[in-house]
C-alpha cells in the first residue's frame, strides 16, 4: 500500500471513497474478523438499551430501527458509552455487535410515522421489544469511524414495544417545546444532566426543535452534531474567562493509545493531531501516518479533516475549561498504536479525553518545558510534533517575539 493511499484511508476512515472503491478494504476486512453469534429465527424478543439505529445511505430515504440483544433485563450498559472505559475494547465490542438492529425504510422529513421508535429512544431505561424480521438477520455487522459497532440488521415485518419508556422530564420538555431551536434544546438537555450519548439519539429521531423542521438525523451525523454544539455552547463562556497562568501537561495511556494535551495561557484555539501507526485501523501501510487540524478564537468555517473525533476531543476539552474558569491554547495529541485495528466509534476519544482531563496536570513555566515532557511522552520524536502543529509553532514563534520585544 502506497503512502498516498494510507494517507487517503486516515481522511477518508471508510464514508468517503477517496480510493475510488465502491467499498472500503478496510470495513471488509474487520467484518470478516468480527466474531458475530449466528441469528437464528426471524423473532428476537430482547431488551433496547434504549438503542435506535438511523442509517444515512439512501438519505433523504434511510432504514431506521430499533436495535436489542437476545436477553431481557437491564441493557443499559450496551448502549451506554460514558461507562465504557471500566471494560477492555474487545468486552465492548462483544457487547456492541450483540445488538441485532431492526430495519424499515423511512423519508427523514417524516419523523411524526414513528412515534413509537421516538419514545424508546427517549427512554432513560431499557425498554423490552419484540422485533419480527422478514427472515433471519444477516446484514452486515457496523464498523464505522463515528459509530459504535453494531450487529446484524434485518428487514422488520413488525416491532412491539412490550414494555413501559421512562421519559425523563426534561427531554420531555424539550420534546414537546416545538417553538424551541434544536441548538437551544441540546444545550437545554446537556444543562440538565442528561448523558452526551442519550441526547445524540433523541436528536437522531427527530424529537427536537421547532415543529414544522424537525426530521430525522442519521445516527453518524448526529454524533458529531451534538458533540459540537454542546461545545460551541460551552466556549461561549470559556472565551469570557481569564487565561491559564501556567503550561499544563497532561497524559493518559489506553488501550494502545496515549493521549496528551498541552495548555498555555492565551486565548482560545484548539488543535487536534492523531498519529497511527502501521497495522491499525486506518494505517495498512508501513510508515506512521500523521495529520491534525485547528481552529483559532473564532472558531471553524468549514468540517474538520479528521471528523468526528475532532469534535469529540473538543467537547471534552471545553468541559475543562468551564470547570476551570479559564481558557487557553490547547494542542491535543494521540498516537494509535499497533493492534488497534477496529473501528470503535468517536466515544473511545471523547471519554478518554474527559478522564484525562480529571486528572491532575503537570505545570510548568514554558511552553519548552511542557515540549520537553511530550517528548519523553510519545513514541514519535518532539520534531514531528512541531512539524504537524500550526498552534505549538505559533506558540514559540509568539515567546521569541515577546523576548525580542
């Protein structure tokens, strides 16, 4: 594999086609590996997490379903990820692809024909369905870049809800507040304690914002979707802040991964770069492959690069800065080490950021003496560092100004 196509596939992570494959080698390749029980029997009665599933392909047109494993009682976890950093990668992939989705075709302008989906989705507890397929599930497993893995799908004739959804009060409000933006709602809901994860589903079915425009979000979409008007929201009230009057240094090692951040003091801007090496999910050549993205005090016009993960890594680091009262200059880095060759979802950064960010960090004077620990920190040299960040260069270029000055 070239290095151009290696570089194509860490861009492209499956959804674009930058290849020119009508089909990603890579997702082919996982699903083939993916150790799936066999559905037997075209009934499944079992317990959603809550879980509804809102694919994009075909959209305006997509299959949205309920999704459920084989068992009956407290699910919650399965559909849960704020809880699942307590277990390894391959428990949560077990669990995730034990989850047998239910498929019927829908126009998303029309989100009022499922009124019934809406509520489980809506639901803080399990909700026992039952689920009539055509015939026996066995479409293809979700890997995916932004989503959570997933098991098979199949073609519903029927779904009953056998069981009671408990609405929290204020996704009930937001929900039946059809004067009430969608932007306005999430902030509302996050404001209200309610999980990052339950508020991307109920954005996914349709249930917020203003009556007349509301519709169906596929599911990968609304991921990133909330994840970055939550912290835009947040950054509202970060930018009115003082500044860190400290470097601070911070690092978490995960599963074949190390995460780390660097804070200076100065205003808000944010750079996310991630390094994987070979033999990982999106890295088949022979050589680590390095790329990164940033935005300044006011922000981005236009999609990250990296997707999903560039937001994900944002919200949690907006979330420090509020708990803080101060903003900064955050430069955030991730090497992807051998072996960690699954397609996991954007919750593997967002909630190893978050745990990160709640441990205590080293401080230091200089920018220098932070650079001096990343380097002790990563496998990949300082120099490769300063070669990718647009925000470290700036920082060192701004120091020897004020020192000129």
């Amino acid at each position: 594999m070239s290095a151009r196509s290696t570089a194509l596939c860490l861009l492209c992570r499956g959804t674009k086609k930058l290849c020119g494959k009508a089909y990603c080698p890579v997702l082919v390749v996982n699903h083939a590996r993916a150790l799936l029980k066999p559905v037997k029997g075209e009934v499944l009665e079992g317990s959603t997490p809550p879980s509804v599933f809102v694919s994009w392909v075909g959209y305006p047109k997509v299959k949205i379903g309920p999704a459920a494993p084989p068992i009956l009682g407290d699910t919650r976890v399965y559909d849960l990820p704020e809880k699942w950093l307590g277990i390894s990668v391959d428990q949560v992939l077990e669990m995730r692809l034990s989850l047998i989705r239910g498929m019927s075709r829908i126009d998303v302008r029309r989100p009022s024909a499922l009124d019934s989906l809406r509520e489980i989705a809506l639901s803080s507890t399990p909700v026992d369905v039952e689920m009539k397929f055509t015939k026996p599930p066995k479409a293809p497993p979700i890997l995916d870049s932004q989503l959570s893995p997933m098991g098979p799908g199949g073609s519903l004739e029927r779904v009953r809800v056998l069981g009671n959804p408990k609405i929290p009060r204020p996704v009930e409000k937001a929900y039946g507040d059809t004067d009430l933006p969608a932007v306005k709602a999430v902030a509302y809901l996050y404001a209200s304690g309610i999980p990052v994860s339950s508020i991307q589903k109920i954005f996914s079915v349709g249930a917020l914002g203003v009556g007349s425009r509301r519709k169906l979000v596929p599911t990968r979409w609304s991921i990133t979707a909330v994840d970055d008007t939550i912290s835009k929201h947040l950054l509202k009230t970060v930018k009115q802040f003082k500044t860190f009057n400290k470097v601070l240094y911070f690092e978490r090692k995960h599963a074949k991964n190390t995460f780390t951040a660097i804070i200076a003091p100065g205003p808000w801007s944010y750079e996310w770069i991630e390094a994987w090496f070979p033999r990982t999910t999106w890295n088949r050549g022979p050589t680590v492959e390095v790329e990164g993205d940033y935005e300044g005090y006011k922000g981005r016009t236009t999609y990250a690069s990296l997707g999903g993960c560039y937001y994900a890594a944002r919200l949690a680091t907006a979330e420090y800065m509020l708990r803080e009262k101060r903003q900064g200059t955050a430069v955030l880095i991730r090497e992807i080490y051998e072996g960690f060759d699954v397609p996991i979802g954007v919750w593997f950064v967002r909630e190893n950021l978050r745990a990160l960010f709640k441990t205590k960090p080293e401080k230091y004077d200089t920018v220098e003496e932070a650079l001096a620990r990343l380097d002790k920190a990563t496998r990949l040299p300082l120099e490769t560092w300063l070669r990718t960040s647009r925000l470290l260069r700036r920082l060192l270029s701004q120091k020897s100004l004020e020192a000129y000055l």
